[in-house]
C-alpha cells in the first residue's frame, strides 16, 4: 500500500464500497458543500464505481477512500477539476461524523498532497471551504495552504447563505 500514514491509508475505490459511498453520498449534512440537492441512488453509484478505475487522465478526476487502521472505511478524498496542462487540481475531502477530529483528515491530505507533488507532479492545488468550517480551515491552513479570497454569499443553504473560504497551495 502506497499511500499510508500512522493511522490511515488510501485506496482506490471497489466495487464493495457500494454501501458506504450510498450513505458518504446521501449524506445531506454535507450536500451544501457538493452542491447536491437530490439523493443518490444506488444504480447510478453502481455506475459510477464500475468507472472509478479509469485513469485520472481520462476523466478528469480521482477519488479515494480513506480507511482507519482498522480497515474501515471512514471518508474520501477526492481530486477533481485535474488540468495536466496547468498542473492543478481541487481536492475536496470528507470523514463520517463519528470518525471526525482524530487526524484522519490530517493524513490523508498529507498523503494526497505527496501523491500530487510526487506522482502527478502538480504545480498546484486549491479547494474551497465554508466560512463556518472552522475544523477543515484549520486543516488547510496547517497544511500550507494560502488563503487567497472569500466568495461572499456563495452557498445558499437552509440557514441563509454562506460565505466560502478559497485556499491554495502552490508546490
């Protein structure tokens, strides 16, 4: 296993992830992060692992899940708007509730950070956060991540809007 920390490591997604990626997905916690207003169902998750082992060239993006030393599966991470050209990419990432505040986050955005310097070779990467998200601005500025704007009213969620947060890094 390539991409491996202390207490957490990557893999790819398989096709056993139905069940968890059903419950990450429609999880309506987070959908105003996704801009996701509609569950996901089950058949079209199917479709979506049966293509998640293509290359990050094809299509674009890259999806992983993130597993605790116990071997289960407590998040993804994800690379997405990947520019081979530029050399950049968005990450976005997301724990379980339960799993949250135990450094998980922390190691694998090391880890994927590492793979895109090291095996994608990426210039740079970005993501944004919601103003209220205190724990991942924390997570992304310790991980040398630069603040470089905020979109104010960008996020239109039950409470009103929200401001979100854009950070970078550049290797």
């Amino acid at each position: 296993m390539f991409l491996k920390a202390d207490q957490t490591y990557l893999r790819a997604l398989e096709p056993t992830d139905l069940d968890f990626l059903y419950s990450l997905e429609n999880d309506t916690s987070v959908w105003h992060v996704g801009n996701t207003l509609a569950p996901y169902s089950k058949f079209v998750l199917e479709a979506y692992l049966e293509n998640a082992a293509l290359d990050i060239y094809t299509v674009k993006q890259l999806r992983l899940v993130i597993c605790n030393s116990s071997d289960e599966a407590i998040g993804a991470i994800d690379l997405f708007d990947f520019d081979p050209l530029h050399r950049r990419a968005g990450i976005g990432i997301v724990i379980l509730a339960d799993h949250r505040g135990n450094g998980h986050a922390r190691e694998a955005l090391h880890l994927l950070l590492d793979y895109c310097q090291t095996k994608l070779q990426l210039h740079q990467v970005y993501c944004s956060v919601t103003a209220s998200n205190l724990p991942s601005i924390n997570l992304f500025a310790q991980a040398g991540f630069t603040k470089v704007g905020l979109r104010k009213e960008w996020l239109r969620t039950l409470d009103g809007w929200e401001d979100v947060v854009e950070f970078q890094k550049v290797f």
